[in-house]
C-alpha cells in the first residue's frame, strides 16, 4: 500500500523548512484516516519529545511537531520501509526498528533523535507511536530518482511477464479492471506546492506497481484453478511450493517499490527544504 509515513516525512520536512503550515500537515493526513493521534511508547521516550506517554491520553499531530521544532527547528524526515530481509535505513536493533519493520514503514527525525510508527488502532484513527532513536545509524545509500525510475519501470515490465507466467490471469479475466479499481480505491495523497515532479511520478508508478502485486498475492490465497492433473483442485489455493514460487518471483519487485518511494521521498525532501524561505 501507499503509506502515510511517505506524506508525513515530506510534509514534516517541508513544515521545518517554513515551507508548510501547520495545517497544512493536518489536512494532508486526512485521506488516510479521519483521526490522528500520538502517544510516546514509554516514560523516557515521553519525557524526551514531552509528547503523553503510556497510561496517558494520546496528544494530536500538533504537539508532536511541536516536540519537532522544540528539539531541532530545522531539520529532515528520513522515511524508512522495512521489510524482513531488507532493514535499509533502520538505526539497528531496538523497539522503533522492530515496529517499523512489523508495521512496514516508519518515519526517522534524525536530528530530533526520535521516531514514529503509525498503526490502526481503530476504525478511522490512526496511532502515531514515538520512539526514542538516540543513534540514527548511518546515513543511508543514496539511490539516484533517475535509477530508481528506470529499476521501477523494468519492474514494470517484468511483472507483468511474471504474472503472465505464473497464471494470475489465466483464469481472471477481469484482473487489469480488479487493479485498475484498487487504484482508485486508495488515498489520495496530498503534496506540497513545489514537489518535484518526478518525485510525483516515481510514487505514481510505485502505486501502480504495488496494484499488481496486491492482484497477484489475492490469486494466491485462491480462485479459479486447474483440475488434475496439475495438482490444483478447480477451487482450491495454490499449492505450497507454487505460492513460494510466486513469492519468490515477486521478491524483486516488492523491494524496487520499496527502494523506489524510499527515493522519490527523499529527493522531496530535499528540494523542499532546499527552497528559501
């Protein structure tokens, strides 16, 4: 999925750079839930940001950019998107590597020394849980826009040979409308004035990407399958070792997205707060 961490790193940054309002942030995280709220995951943590910590009631998404311009008034988000096997850009072992990479994202304030992850915690209310990160680690790898458009496109293109391989339209007819819809089904992110434009199209073509990975993890758990003797019952799931070929096959993919939104985030960072205020 798109992930709220992406717009609130771009958002955040550009807020510390002057190039946002406060609101601005706010309203940009509307489309992925009706409520927002942070809470700090223990007392030190909370005595750091002064942001509630636990056995308190949760704040709101103003104090914790208070807490950001307290601790550094200007400063950079590092968006993280960690998958088992692929920990780039997390600060080492630890509690906000741990629910970063259980939650799959996560935004690092390198210079406030804090982190958050979001989480459902309820219908329409998304947690923002902060966590004290006094060694980021290491800068990590720049990947040029340019590579990670270029990688994502191959992607592009050999997912849908791969798909077209393993079967996943062989008896969905309707896969191409099944993603298009989930497309339009998603949030809309909202960008600040003076986002780069291939930073725009790079999460454009990651949207889409993760579309098709989305369609073929749904063939996975079931559907329309071949009689014997294939060794596919007609309604039954893929067997075992076809759907760890298909995992498998997909891994490649799966990481471009990631690498490709790591990106284009991190080069809206960079313009934005680049921009004089």
């Amino acid at each position: 999925m798109p992930r709220a961490s992406a717009t609130l790193a771009v958002w955040a940054s550009a807020w510390l750079a002057g190039a946002a309002a406060p609101d601005d942030v706010l309203d940009s995280l509307a489309p992925w839930s009706q409520a927002h709220d942070v809470l700090a995951t223990d007392a030190d943590t909370a005595e750091w940001t002064g942001v509630p910590g636990p056995g308190s009631a949760p704040t709101s998404i103003t104090m914790l950019l208070a807490a950001l311009r307290r601790i550094t008034p200007r400063g950079q988000a590092r968006l993280v998107l960690p998958a088992p096997g692929d920990v780039r850009g997390l600060p080492g072992p630890g509690p906000f590597s741990r629910e970063a990479t259980a939650a799959g994202e996560g935004i690092l304030f390198p210079e406030a020394g804090f982190g958050v992850v979001p989480s459902d915690i309820a219908d329409g209310v998304v947690r923002w849980t902060v966590y004290r990160v006094p060694d980021p680690g290491p800068v990590p790898e720049y990947v040029a826009l340019n590579q990670a458009e270029a990688d994502l496109r191959e992607q592009v293109r050999t997912s849908a040979s791969v798909l077209t391989d393993l079967g996943v339209a062989r008896h969905r007819p309707g896969v191409r409308e099944e993603i298009a819809a989930a497309l339009r089904s998603r949030p809309r992110s909202l960008w600040p004035a003076g986002m780069p434009p291939r930073a725009l199209r790079v999460l454009q073509q990651a949207d889409e990407v993760d579309a098709i990975l989305a369609a073929a993890a749904g063939d996975e758990l079931g559907g329309w399958q071949e009689a014997e003797p294939t060794g596919r019952g007609e309604y039954g799931a893929l067997s075992a070792s076809a759907a760890d070929a298909r995992s498998e096959a997909l891994r490649p993919i799966e990481t471009a997205v990631r690498v490709a939104r790591r990106a284009a985030v991190a080069e809206a960072v960079r313009i934005l707060v680049s921009v004089p205020t």
